[in-house]
C-alpha cells in the first residue's frame, strides 16, 4: 500500500508542476506582449524572423527556468 501512495503522491506533484509551469509560461508571454505593445510578435516569426524567434524562445526559457527553481523548492 505504501508504493501506491508513493505513484500517488509523486502524480499529483507532476500534476502541480505541470499546471505551474503551464500557467507561468502563458502569463508571462502575456506580459511580454503587453511590455512591447507596438510590436505584433507572431507576425513577425510567421514571417520568418529569427531574432524575434529568438528573443520570445529566451523569454519563455527564462519563465521556465524561474518556475521550475520555484516548484523544486
């Protein structure tokens, strides 16, 4: 019985992680777009430019590294 609350347990933190991380990454896109309003981002990537690609891949990097250190803790 110990092994089945052991998965459980183990379930529900990958469940957190993944809402946590999830909902981090989608705020901070949001507030990116909001600090750089005159810029249409997507537009810009379907159009190919790779240094917006570049800058928004290093952006969700960042939230992601911020919020991993905060759900290991």
């Amino acid at each position: 019985m110990n092994i089945f609350w052991a998965y459980l347990i183990t379930f529900g933190w990958a469940l957190v992680g993944s809402v946590s991380m999830g909902a981090g990454i989608i705020l901070g896109i949001k507030m990116f777009e909001l600090s750089t309003r005159d810029v249409n981002e997507w537009e810009l990537i379907k159009n190919g430019n790779m240094a917006m690609a570049l800058v928004l891949a290093s952006v969700i990097l960042g939230i992601a590294f911020v919020v991993g250190s905060a759900i290991q803790q």
